[in-house]
C-alpha cells in the first residue's frame, strides 16, 4: 500500500509505537538473537506473556531428539527444569505476566502428551484422564489454563478442556481451545466455527466466519476474513479488518498495531496503513510471533546456515 513519509510521522507520534520513515531513512528492524543453551537446535518461540517480559520457546540440545523448554524474562535465558528424564519432550505454550509457563510433555513411555502448569522449576502435570492425551494452549493471570483433550488413539477428534485455578475441571463438546481471558471466557474452533464461550454464565457467542489460524491477545480474537484479517471483541463484536492479511500474530494492548503476514510476508497495520516489515532478519510467520506496547517484534528467524534463531526485533536498533 503507497503512503506518504509525512502521513507516517503523524501516525508515529500519535500512536507512541515506531514505524517506517521515507525510503531515504537508513532506520529498519533490527534483530537482537535471545540467548539459546550450549549446543541448541531449532530453537523457536512459541509465546509471551500479555506485557511481553516473557517469552517460551523450546529447542533441541546436542544428539537428542528431545525437546527442551526455554523461558526468556526481559530478554535473560531462564532454561526450564528437567522434567525428571532427557527423552521426555517439553514443549511450552504460553506464559503469563507472573511467568507461569503452560504446555505439554509427551510421555512416549506411555504412548501419550499430559499438559502442564510450570512456576519457579516445578512441573504440575494437569488432570488427563486415562488412555487420553492434553495439550495445554494458554493461560490467563489468575492461572486457569484451556487446552485440548483427546483419546491418545483418535488425535484429530479433539475438545476442549478448561483447568480451573481452583474448582472442578470443565470439558466441551467438539472444539478446540484457542485462548482464555482473565474473566472465564474461552474462545474456542470447531473445524467450520468459531465462538466465544462465557464459562460463568454458560453462554456461547459466534465469531462469524472464526476459522483457522486464529490469534487471542489483549482480549482481541483475530483470523483471517474475506478481505483481510478481522478482529472481534469478545462480545462478537467486529472491531477492525486488517487489509490483505492472511495469518494473525498479535497486536498491541491499544489496537493501534497489529503485527501479521500477507502470504508469508511479515506486516505491519498500523491504524490501517499496512507495510512490509523492513529486517535484514525476517520473523518466520510460521513460527510464534508477537509486538510489545513499545513497539518490540517477538518471534524467530532463519539463519544465513539454515538455523531457527528466536529474537526481538527494535526499531532502528
């Protein structure tokens, strides 16, 4: 989309969040490599915490084929504990502002995954019921976390499930978690649908069109529509269409950006106006991705030799 240096200035003052100047302007996104373990392997993010000062992701060390949880806070490598073996995978999720990691371990002895809470080094293995695998999705800031539940044998015939930081645990019929809010609301996909389900009153509300993929952040729902990416409240009510877009990664607390890709290339909406994102570094739209209220890029790039290098990328540098 053509825009104008001088419309641009505008919307950088206004919106407090950096954006590309005139073409002449030497500023682009810099990429800055988080810290990885000794000998790590395809090392990805795979979320952050609503205010950004964590971040997870996980990674391959040495010879093993195992994969190992990694936790970020502002920027230091906080490697996860050892789930109590080397061949047990661990793959976190998300994290919250009080950086409680949510995820899975694929207990291959068992022939099965059991979702988890983590905090301070210690795993609690979430309620799975027997010859069934979870997979943990997100969690909220009081702790309750939502995933997915399914026999161990029947993995694409999955529902959702609800672990409540206190009461009983809550299953529904024929969904698959997306995300949960601090006030108990779940949005949830089937494979033609989408809605938001209010799990203190028990009412259900449709997102027209919801479908895969789909992003949950700052109580915002996001997924790809007819003419770009649409952005629903939690209400079912439309909020914003983000032109061309076809995969959400996230957007700021104010709205005023969302970051994205338009058939694989990294993008930028800032109140409309949409440009490519300017890094001799490009965030892979594959992986997890998201953008800080300061303006910061979360997500992981490929390397010149081929490896996946997580990052946070800034402004000019």
């Amino acid at each position: 989309m053509m825009k104008s240096g001088a419309l641009l200035g505008v919307v950088l003052l206004m919106s407090g969040v950096a954006v590309p100047q005139a073409a002449a302007d030497p500023c682009r996104w810099i990429a800055h490599d988080l810290p990885l373990p000794d000998g790590s392997r395809y090392a990805r993010t795979t979320g952050s915490s609503e205010n950004n000062r964590y971040i997870v992701g996980e990674t391959e060390i040495g010879p093993r084929i195992a994969a190992y949880g990694l936790l970020w806070d502002n920027g230091s490598l906080v490697q996860m504990a050892s789930p109590g073996s080397s061949v047990i995978p661990v793959h976190p999720t998300d994290v919250n502002n009080s950086g409680v990691v949510v995820g899975t371990q694929d207990l291959w002895s068992e022939g099965r995954s059991v979702a988890f809470r983590y905090r301070d080094g210690v795993y609690e293995m979430l309620y799975t019921p027997a010859d069934h695998s979870t997979a943990a999705k997100g969690i909220n800031e009081r702790g309750d976390v939502i995933g997915d539940v399914w026999h161990k044998d029947l993995p694409n015939e999955r529902q959702t499930i609800v672990w409540p930081i206190d009461g009983p645990v809550s299953g529904f019929v024929g969904y698959r978690a997306v995300g949960i809010s601090d006030d108990l609301r779940s949005v949830q996909l089937t494979r033609s649908a989408a809605a938001v389900v209010d799990l203190t009153v028990e009412r259900v509300t449709e997102l027209p069109g919801g479908r895969e993929p789909m992003v949950f952040d700052n109580d915002r729902v996001l997924y790809p529509g007819g003419t770009g990416l649409v952005e629903y409240d939690l209400d079912g009510r439309h909020v914003a269409t983000w032109e061309g877009g076809t995969k959400p990664l996230g957007r700021t607390s104010s709205g005023h950006v969302v970051f994205g890709s338009v058939d694989g290339t990294p993008s930028l909406w800032q109140w409309g106006i949409r440009y490519a994102v300017d890094s001799a570094q490009q965030p892979e739209p594959e992986f997890y991705g998201d953008i800080s209220d300061e303006g910061a890029l979360i997500g992981t790039y490929r390397s010149a030799d081929g490896r996946w290098q997580p990052a946070r990328w800034f402004w000019c540098g």
